[in-house]
C-alpha cells in the first residue's frame, strides 16, 4: 500500500496546474503510460485489493474518484453506500491516476472522446477469477469509477419462485420463439435473473445461445449449449449490429443486454418475427410500463406498426426489485405479466391501462402485480410494513390488498 500510494503521489506532483479538463487526463494518460510495468503493476494490485474487500464485507459496489467521493473508497452494502473510512484518502489526481492505470490504451482513449466508458474487469486472486462490471465517466473534470461485483456463480432458478407457466414461457423446451423481458431500475438484478433463465437451459437442452451485453458480466460455462459472448465495444459494435449478425450464427436464443433505442428495439422485434426467443431488459418500473415504453420510443409514424408487432411476438414481461428485507439484506420483488389473448388485445387497442387489472386478477395462470408480491412478501415476514409501501407503484392499491382502506375508496 505505502509504495503504491508514493507512486500516486509522484505522478501527481508531475502534473502541472495549468492544464484543465480533458486535456489533463489526457496528461495524466501520458505519464500513466510511461511508467514502468513495476510502477503500474504496484498501483494496480493497490487497487485490486479494494475490489477483494467487497467480498469481506459483503458489498456490491465500489465507487471512487471524482468530487463526489471526497477523495474516500466507497462501498454498497445491502442497499447503503458509505465511505470506508478505514482506508487512505486520496487527491482528485491520485484517483484519475489509479482509475487511468486500470485501463487499456484505447479504452483510456474511448473515455476521452466519448466521456464515458463501460467496460468489464477481472481480478486473479489465490486461484480464482472475480469478475466486475465497471462504468469510467466525467465528474467536474475529474474520473470517477463505479465497479459492481458479478456474482461467480448463477442463482438457481428455482431461488426465483416463478410459476409453472412462467417457466414454460422461459424454457426453449417448452417454447421456441417470442420475446421475454426482464425490467427494473439499475441495481434491481435483472441480469442476475437472465443469467438464472440463460442457465436453467444450458442444463435442460442442447441449442446454441448468444448474449450481447455491454459490458459482458457472468461468464457461462456450455453444457448442452453452446454460449457466446459478445461485448459491445470489444467483439462488436454495437447491440443492434450484435443482434443483426447473430442471426448468421444459427442461434436459438438470443439476449441483447438492453434495449437502449428504437434501433435496437425494431430490431428486436424482427428478429423475433423471424422466430427466435429473444430476451432482454429495460429500465422500468412495471410492466405495462415496459410496454408503453417501448412503443414510446418508437417515432409516432411508426407506432401502430410496433403496437401490433410487439403485441404477436410478445410472451412475458418480468419486472423486479431487490427490497431491503427484515434479516437486513434484500429479496425479490416482482411483477408478471404474460402475454394472454387478452393481454395482446389491449396492446393492441392501445389499451395497456387495462392490463394491471387483467395481471391482478390472473394470479392462477402465472400472473401478479408489484403489489400484490409486496403483500406476499410483508405476510411472510420477509420485509416490513414500512419497506412495502415504499417499493409500491401504487401505494393505494397495496393498502387496499392489506386492507389498510375500504376497497371502494
């Protein structure tokens, strides 16, 4: 650590006060790139070590540099981020030549000319391989780095308690093509839930599976299938081209990390038409929002097209929550929604607010609310009061399951 941190403090004496902005990290990148491999090796292992006390102390990320950070290391532990007060500070400067050490060239490069820079990283550590999704950016002028830890092994399925026809819907043993997503806020494990659905079929048939995720994060090991990951940025250029090739590759399952655009969400859509099962995420709340969304960003023209397309391919919306619980850690909540006659009807008709009644009253066919899991969840003991509420979408209707008011009001 001592020498590391003399390291820092000598480049960062090297860097003069009269440059600014992006100029200055393009400094500090020059004289990164000129250090000894000793000298970045010493500073990176430093760094490495922060990331191996996630796993100590039970956190999910880790955030640095930038003004934000008062020069502290700061960890998520269980939904809280706070800083560890029981490591070094650091100057703005140290931490933009910690965060540059990390990179390669032309990541470092990336950074520069687009002010953002997603990326994976990996740590080999007493013979095991950590992996962790990293996000570099631009706060006042200075780097700031946020890394969450990927899990090394996938949640089991089953650990998701979803229903029977859910699975069906999931499974390409049971179902051979249509669109599934997963939504939620950052944070909210929706890839965690992917990588359980992408596993629970490398295990029960043989097929060929394609991921395009920016960046790649759990890294499957085939069994019956064959599973490829593609990393936007490093083995293609973007989801949209991802998703275009791997129609070439003789795919049967097709994930696309997220659908970001309406380029991306077109193409989604026909390659779906075209009969594949696809998967992939948005960052929503609920979903009827996910449907609504969707159609949102698609330019007016073209809309009704889209309705209806989305309406013949959807199979299953799956929208999640990671809710602080009772033992002080966080359990999934969820919303489902799949695809009935009825449900596409209104799709269709453009009436996607008559949905939630539709997913509240279909809880035999697989089907259920954010709220009405909420109220599953605080009757089980799992979360309190206070913690229901507070992840509701609608906070009336949940008082209302729990009988908090009348019914009709």
């Amino acid at each position: 650590m001592d020498e590391a941190l003399s390291i820092l403090k000598e480049v960062a004496r090297s860097i003069p006060e009269t440059s600014y902005g992006v100029e200055r990290q393009m400094l500090i990148g020059d004289l990164v790139s000129r250090q000894s491999q000793e000298e970045r090796v010493i500073v990176k292992r430093m760094f490495d070590g922060f990331l191996m006390r996630m796993f100590e102390i039970t956190a999910s990320d880790i955030d640095i540099g930038g003004t934000g950070a008062r020069g502290y290391i700061w960890y998520r532990i269980h939904g809280s981020k706070k800083p560890d007060i029981t490591l070094p500070t650091f100057t703005h400067d140290e931490m933009n030549v910690v965060i540059q050490t990390i990179m390669l060239e032309r990541q470092r490069q990336y950074l520069f000319e687009n002010r953002n820079l997603d990326f994976s990283y990996t740590v080999f550590h007493a013979d095991q391989m950590y992996r962790f999704r990293a996000d570099a950016y631009f706060d006042l002028d200075q780097l700031a780095l946020n890394m969450r830890a990927i899990n090394a092994t996938v949640r089991p399925y089953k650990n998701l308690e979803l229903h029977a026809n859910v699975t069906k819907i999931v499974s390409l043993v049971q179902t051979k093509e249509g669109l599934i997503l997963v939504t939620g806020i950052t944070g909210s494990g929706k890839s965690s839930t992917l990588d359980s659905i992408l596993d629970l079929n490398n295990h029960t048939i043989d097929a060929h599976c394609v991921i395009i995720a920016s960046p790649i994060e759990f890294v499957h090991k085939p069994d019956r299938c064959i599973v490829r990951h593609r990393e936007v940025g490093r083995d293609v250029l973007s989801f949209k081209e991802g998703a275009v090739q791997s129609l070439r590759q003789d795919p049967d399952i097709i994930i696309i990390g997220e659908l970001r655009d309406p380029d991306t969400i077109l193409t989604a859509l026909e390659i779906t038409d075209s009969g594949h099962k696809v998967f992939s995420t948005l960052h929503t709340s609920s979903a009827v929002e996910s449907i609504d969304r969707i159609i949102g960003e698609i330019p007016p023209s073209e809309q009704e097209r889209v309705r209806f397309r989305l309406a013949d391919v959807i199979q299953c919306v799956i929208s999640q929550k990671l809710v602080p619980s009772l033992d002080k850690r966080r359990v999934l909540a969820k919303e489902v929604m799949i695809a009935t006659p009825s449900v596409k009807a209104a799709i269709k008709n453009n009436n996607t607010g008559e949905i939630y009644q539709m997913m509240s009253e279909s809880g035999e066919l697989g089907m259920t609310t954010m709220e009405q899991d909420l109220k599953r969840l605080y009757l089980s003991k799992k979360i309190s009061l206070e913690t229901a509420m507070n992840f509701a979408n609608n906070k009336r209707r949940l008082q209302q399951l729990l009988n908090l008011v009348p019914q009709g009001d």
